[in-house]
C-alpha cells in the first residue's frame, strides 16, 4: 500500500533527496568512504557547507552583510541564544503558541521580556492583530508558523525595533524579505532538512552589541567566523539540506513552492468547509497555515474522530493525528508533500463522509 506521508516533523523529503543522502552515506562521491564516517575538514566536505550556504542565500535572495549558519541543538537552542546575543535591556514576544511561549521563557532568563500579545484566550486559533511593539525594545520576536495549531503569519512584519523570527516549519515555502529581520532562524526538519541541523540567518553588523560575555558555542560571532566549522557540524542533515535546496531550486524556487502551498492548501482547507464531517480549528481563513491544516470533527460526529483515523489509517495516511495537547487531525503539507497526496487525504476525507 502506497504511504501518505503527513508527519509535522521530521516530514516527508522529496524521493530525490532521501536517494542522494542514501547513496553518499554509502559512497561520498566515489571516495570509497561514507559520508556518516568522512572528517568535516575533508576537502570533499569542505564546497557542501559552501553550496549549501550560496544556494541559501540565492533562494531567498539575501542581501550582503548577512551570514548563514548551519548549527546542532535545534531551534530550541536558539531560544536562548537570541536573548544571549541580542538582549540587553528588555526583549518583546508575541505569543502565539507553545514554541513561542518557550522562546519568551528562555529570554526572561535574561532580563525584561515583554509579551507584546497573545492568542492564548482562545487557545491560540488566532494570530493577534493591531499590537504595539515598544520601541525601547531590543528586539521582537515572532514565531511565524504555529504547527501545533496551524496559523501562520504569511508576511514580513513592519517592526520598529530589530525584527526576530522562528521560521522552522514555513521557510522556503514564500518569499522572505530578509532585510526586514536580524535574525531568521529553525529546524531544519520540516522545509529544509532531515533532523539534527538549524539554520541561523543573522545580520553580521547586529553582533556584538551586549555587554554580557557570551559563552563561545552559543556566540553567533563564533561561528560566523568559522563558517559553521566551530565545532563538528552535523554533516550528513547539512548534506541533505543541500540537496533539498537544489531540488527547490530545479522546481520553480520559493515562489513557484508559494504556488504549490497556496494550491495544496485551498484543496484541503476547501473539503474541510464542504464536508459534513469536519469543521475547521482556525475559522478566520487569513490566520491558517498553509503549512499545518489542522482540523476536528464536526459536533455530531465527535464520537467517531477514532473511526476516522482508523479509517484514514487503512488508506495509507500517515501523521495525520493531531497534536496531543490539541487534539483532532493535523495535515503537514510541507514542500515535499505533492499535489496528489492532498488529493488522496481529500478522497479518503470524502469516502468517510459517504460511508459515515
């Protein structure tokens, strides 16, 4: 039986990708040596970290005077490593779920941290609008995909103090205005890589500005300076990220995966609304996610949410359970996940209805 795959994360790579990891993990271009086993001071290993990081600042159109860095300890390490690097006085949160609770707990171990706004009175269905960000603020923070609860803040923010941001689950998927922040970060286990690596996007001239000693490996300046070879980087998700980035660029780039999301989205969002099974958790359509569909069972069907992912289960969907603390079904249709397995999730949605 054919597998959907709709795992938040670690999630679906593109068969490609999964090959070529496959196969250099086996032989790294014809060295006789695996890659798992190969020194990241090889001179083989060497032009992957210098590839990746080109085609990452070319796809998303970085501009000059910002470094790209490919780190372990995963987004949750930079929870605590934005405030270390950039907080001095007082930091601004917009809480808009768990990960961004989190990141907003690391920095009051700081100093004065501030939540700017919440959507936790309606457990987070929402992303809060017409907030005032205080411009005594070191920085503010966003985390602009929310996958436990699937909304999204689709555009780059207008932000009067520096501009920080967790794009785990959503980057590569749109455009980004990359001036518009100091710093971009996430794990890689989503849109980019298999896990075990995180990206950093940080402008170089915003370093260094604490009074704080920062120690060397949670220091951006440390790697920056050693191009992500501070310490042994995680090589084999590196490679992997590599190889997702070409095939982002071979299929159209951010804009054309923008088209797939905004496409995969409407076919799901669309059954959700037209089943009688099923009801949106995210009612106002310009919050949702196109990265996370997160959706319940209708009032008078509640009693048969385990009946359908039994069912959806038989039909090879995979990942689809909602997160625990929520609850219902989350669809991730990350880059990865085609057209057609939407289509196949849509067609077993349907089915269920006729039967049920």
């Amino acid at each position: 039986m054919k597998k959907y795959n709709f795992n938040a994360g670690p999630s679906k790579l593109p068969a490609e990708v999964m090959e070529a990891v496959s196969k250099a993990c086996i032989d790294f271009e014809g060295t006789g040596i695996g890659l798992m086993e190969m020194s990241h001071r090889a001179k083989n290993f060497q032009p992957v970290i210098d590839e990746a990081t080109a085609l990452f600042k070319e796809l998303l159109n970085i501009p000059k005077g910002y470094s790209v860095l490919f780190l372990g300890g995963g987004a949750s390490m930079q929870f605590c490593m934005v405030p270390f690097n950039f907080l001095e006085k007082k930091a601004a949160y917009l809480n808009t779920g768990v990960w961004a609770k989190k990141a907003m707990n690391e920095a009051k171990l700081f100093g004065e941290t501030v939540e700017v706004a919440s959507s936790a009175d309606k457990s987070f269905n929402y992303i809060p609008k017409n907030f005032t960000i205080p411009g005594d603020a070191d920085y503010f923070h966003i985390t602009s995909n929310n996958t436990i609860y699937g909304t999204e803040i689709r555009e780059d923010i207008d932000s009067p103090v520096p501009l920080v941001a967790d794009m785990s689950s959503d980057i590569f998927s749109r455009p980004v205005d990359v001036s518009k922040y100091v710093l971009i970060y996430g794990g890689a286990q989503k849109n980019l890589s298999m896990a075990g690596v995180t990206f950093v996007i940080v402008k170089d001239d915003a370093l260094g500005k604490v009074s704080r000693r920062i120690p060397g490996m949670l220091d951006y300046r440390s790697h920056v300076q050693a191009g992500s070879m501070y310490n042994t980087p995680p090589t084999v998700p590196i490679y992997c990220a590599l190889q997702t980035l070409k095939w982002i660029k071979k299929e159209g780039g951010v804009v054309e995966m923008q088209r797939r999301a905004q496409e995969k989205a409407n076919l799901l969002y669309g059954e959700i609304e037209r089943n009688k099974c099923f009801v949106p958790t995210i009612t106002d359509a310009s919050d949702r996610s196109l990265m996370n569909v997160c959706f319940v069972m209708a009032p008078e069907y509640k009693n048969q949410e385990a009946d359908f992912l039994n069912f959806a289960t038989e039909k090879g969907m995979v990942g689809i359970k909602g997160h625990r603390s929520v609850g219902g079904f989350r669809a991730s249709i990350y880059n990865a996940v085609t057209v057609d397995d939407v289509k196949a999730l849509v067609s077993t949605m349907q089915e269920f209805e006729k039967t049920h």
